[in-house]
C-alpha cells in the first residue's frame, strides 16, 4: 500500500457528492501545495467513513493529511485502456496538530467508485 502525507493549505472544499444506486459519497478537498513560487494543487478525496474527517475543513486552514495513493485501470468501449490515481485520504491534521476526528483508516476505502463507468456491460467475444 502506498501511502503519503499532504501538507499545505486548503485551496478548496467541494460539496459531499453521491453517486450511483448503492449511495456511494465522496467528498473532495484541494491541498495547495506549492513553493510560493510554483503552485501545486493536489486534490484529496474523502469517502465512506472518512468523510466526517474532512467535512469540518475550510479555505484557508492549514494542514496535514495522512492519505493512500491508489491506483486503477479502466477500458472504455473503444477499447483504449487509461490509468486513474487518486489520493484518498483517512486523517486530517489542523495546523497545529490537532486531529478533528479518531484517525484510524477505514479498510472499506480501498472501495471506490468508478465515475468512468458509465453502467453498461461490455459483451466480449
């Protein structure tokens, strides 16, 4: 498993998003990053349990997120293969070292939701 500390400002706060039938939910924050000189964004997501971790973040605060770096491939219809990598975070640390939230990692957010997947099923010959 892959895993990384984000540190820097918060840039942005997205809504908490569902998708699908199964009610999945993600929430997205960005991370500015940057030197001062270069900007960096990096966007981190936030699902299942984890969410309640990033939902009290706001522009501006600084801080440091323990995340996962995952993976994924996927094949359109067309039948050309892309790769996707996400960072998916389970703490959250406020500048100053305060945790809002118990930061243990919630195995279930290795799942995620494939928002390429557009529902219809492949028939291979």
């Amino acid at each position: 498993m892959n895993e990384v500390t984000i540190k820097g400002e918060i840039k942005f706060v997205d809504e908490v998003r569902e998708y699908g039938n199964n009610g999945f939910r993600k929430h997205q924050v960005v991370v500015e990053t940057g030197d001062g000189r270069w900007d960096n964004p990096v966007p981190v997501e936030f699902t299942k349990d984890a969410i309640e971790k990033s939902q009290s973040l706001k522009i501006g605060d600084k801080v440091s997120i323990d995340a996962r770096v995952n993976g994924r491939e996927w094949t359109g219809k067309d039948g050309v293969t892309k790769w996707f990598t996400s960072i998916n975070g389970y703490k959250v640390e406020k500048d100053g070292g305060q945790s809002d939230v118990p930061d243990e990692p919630d195995s279930s957010s290795f799942d995620t939701y494939d928002e390429y997947d557009d529902g219809v099923e492949d028939d291979v010959f």
